[in-house]
C-alpha cells in the first residue's frame, strides 16, 4: 500500500462535518458564545471500589490529588441493564506546581482510534516533575461504542438502539437515555470542574474517510491561538453544533476545538505525531511544561477555510474516485462516477469550486443522499441545502 505524505493531507470531519456544514450553511451553527461561568467546585468522591488496582470515582477534583504525579483513575459511568457500570479511563497529570488545567478526550465516537492513541503519546511524554499546571485525559469516553468498533453507543431502549454521543453533549444525569445521563455523569462531574482548556480528538467515520484538520471557531482568542500552534495542513473555521463535547465546553465558558486525524477504524501513525506536536506546543505557550516550540501552522503554511463545500450522491449505485484526500481541485473537474448494477453510468459527479478535498466516501456503494465529498473552500456554501443530521 502506497504510504500516504501527510504534507498531502489534512483532517476531517467524520459525519460530524455533515451536521456542521448544514448548520454553517443555513447560518444556525455559530450561536455558541464563550459565556465565563465558575464551574461550581466538587468534591472527590471515592466510591471504595477498586479495578485493575485502579480507585474508582463517581466524582472528581484535581485540587485533591497529590501534586507532582500521575493519577490513574477509573470514572464511575452510567449503569448497564446487569446494574454494573461503564467506566471509563482517566489519567491525570499534576504538575509540581500550580497552573492552567488541560483536558484532553477521545473515544466520543468508538470507531476512532487515532485519538486514543494521541492522547497517550502525548500523556507519556508529560514530566510532572517539570510541569506547571495539569493535564487531565480521558480515552475512552463511549465505552460500549468502543467495545464493538462502532461510531455510536447502543443501548436496549426499545430493541437495539445507537445513540451518537456527540450529539448529546452536555447531557443530562436525569435524561431519557444511558448516554444523555452518561454524558451529564462525565461532563459535571468529571470534565467541567477540572478544565480550564480543552481539546477532544476526533477522526473520520467509517465509510466517509477523512483529512487532517482542526476545526474550531476562531473567533475565540484561545481557541485560534491552539489551533495556530498546529502543524496542520488545513482548519475549518467553524462554530459548529450544539451537542457536541467541544461546543458544550465553549457554552461553559471554556475554550475547546476537536482535531480530526484522518480515517476511522485504525491507527494513523504517520499523522499521530502531527497532532502530539500541537498539542505539546499549547501546553508550552500556556507554560504547563517548558521547552521551545517546534512546528506550527506557520511552517505547515496552513490553510484556513470557513466553507465546506459538499457534494452529495444523487443515485443508488457503485463508486468510483479520481481524487485522493487532501487533493487540490479546480471547478469542472471530474471527482467520481456511479455505475449501476448493469455497469452503465448513472452519475457523474464534478466539482463545482477550487478547493481541498476534505472528505470523500470510502464505502464503495452509495445511496442518494449520503454525502460523497467535502471540498473545503473559499467559494460561498451552496445554499437549499436538506436538512438532516449525520
Ligand atoms: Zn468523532
């Protein structure tokens, strides 16, 4: 398999990209306001358990835990329908001395493993010893999703049921499903009283592959100033949608923006250190730990969209791509063919702006509807768009 140059690439969205265009399109997305708030202070509740020789909380508060260490933790999540729990991992890194509170998270969606693997490499090269501040992560955040490689968490509601949890950010410990009330368990008692910055990590989803970019509205000082600090070939400037775990941090007053590291399913090692070196840059500029920043958007010569233009399947049949991810393209160019089950051309699918190729369906057959391509741009959204989501 030909090894793909990650010069050449750049991240993008799973479906979340979908939601997030139309809602950019139709001019709905970009209500989030970063509102200050004083997340109320919480206690650190133990609930005696241990697991894997790992504390069990159902509440947390860094404040409480020894400084000038790492904390391996397990989070007490919703229960199952046996009344056991979902836990979830959290790993917390205390600098020696005092500062700026970092939460990094994956595993939102269960069929992204990049993220994971990011948020460790990062939390491994973390010395509290030197560190002024802490990072908290969190791997593995749906962890029935993640149990069975899927995007979304089931739950036996009313026969198998999948939820997309980042949909339902904040959630709600007191809401109508497991992962409404999981979201809330997380998000009040875990993410939102020890944050001061955050930055969740997402990738493409199955059958939509995906660049590498960040996305994150830009408009908020902080979160342009993490998202500059990356080595990124491409950032969607983008508000984005409510129900997502970064927007409920930016309701709270809380800058957040999600990196999307290429393709679902497996690990992008080529692209992982990408994303670790941003990452380390933030915590440098916020001086959690010390050292010289290495390379930024400056020298990945980043481009910055605020438009993704889609291109979407208008009959049933099989595909077949001319373009590879992070392609450029001019307007008329050919991007794919449809040919039905007789062989015969059915559609032919051409671009309609300059642009990247931010996203593209992997799945080889396609119905009408499903979103084809992504082409981050310049050129104005099309407009009349169907409203769905994901
Ligand atoms: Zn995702």
């Amino acid at each position: 398999m030909k090894k793909r140059n990650p010069q050449n690439r750049f991240a993008f969205v799973h479906s979340l990209l979908i939601t997030v265009l139309f809602l950019s399109v139709v001019n709905l997305g970009c209500a989030q306001k970063s509102i200050p708030t004083t997340a109320p202070r919480i206690s650190t509740v133990y609930t005696g358990d241990i697991i894997n020789g790992k504390k069990v909380v159902s509440s947390l508060n860094t404040d409480d835990l020894e400084a000038g260490k790492k904390h391996l933790l397990y989070f007490q999540g919703v229960q199952m329908s046996t009344g056991q729990h979902w836990y979830v991992s959290v790993i917390v890194a205390k600098g020696a001395k005092p500062g700026k509170r970092f939460t990094i998270t994956s595993g939102v969606h269960g069929d992204e493993m990049s993220p994971i693997h990011t948020v460790l490499a990062i939390m491994d090269q973390l010395n509290v010893a030197e560190m002024s501040g802490t990072v908290m992560a969190v791997t593995d955040i749906a962890r029935p999703a993640l149990e069975s490689m899927q995007r979304r968490w089931p739950s036996s509601g009313r026969g198998t049921e999948l939820s997309d949890m980042n949909r339902e950010w904040p959630g709600n410990e007191n809401g109508f499903s497991p992962v409404s009330r999981h979201a809330g368990l997380v998000f009040n008692r875990l993410l939102l009283p020890n944050t001061d910055l955050a930055i969740d990590f997402h990738t493409g989803a199955t059958g939509l592959d995906a660049a590498v970019f960040n996305i994150g509205d830009m408009s908020n000082e902080d979160v342009k100033t993490m998202n500059m600090l990356y080595p990124v070939q491409m950032i969607w400037d983008n508000a984005a949608y409510p129900g997502l775990l970064h927007n409920a941090y930016m309701d709270a007053g809380i800058p957040c923006f999600t990196p999307e590291i290429g393709v679902a399913r497996r690990l992008e090692l080529d692209l992982i250190p990408i994303f670790v070196e941003g990452t380390m840059n933030v915590f440098k500029h916020y001086r959690v730990i010390p050292g010289v920043l290495g390379r930024t958007t400056k020298d990945a010569k980043t481009y910055i969209g605020k438009n993704a233009v889609p291109i979407f399947v208008t009959q049933g049949g099989f595909i077949e791509l001319f373009v590879k991810i992070g392609e450029k393209i001019v307007p008329g160019q050919k991007l794919a063919i449809q040919r039905n089950a007789f062989g015969e051309i059915v559609a032919e699918y051409n671009s309609p702006v300059n642009g990247l190729i931010a996203g593209m369906r992997s799945d080889a057959t396609a119905e009408p509807g499903h979103a084809l391509f992504f082409i981050l741009s310049d050129a104005s959204p099309v407009t009349g768009l169907p409203s769905f989501v994901d």
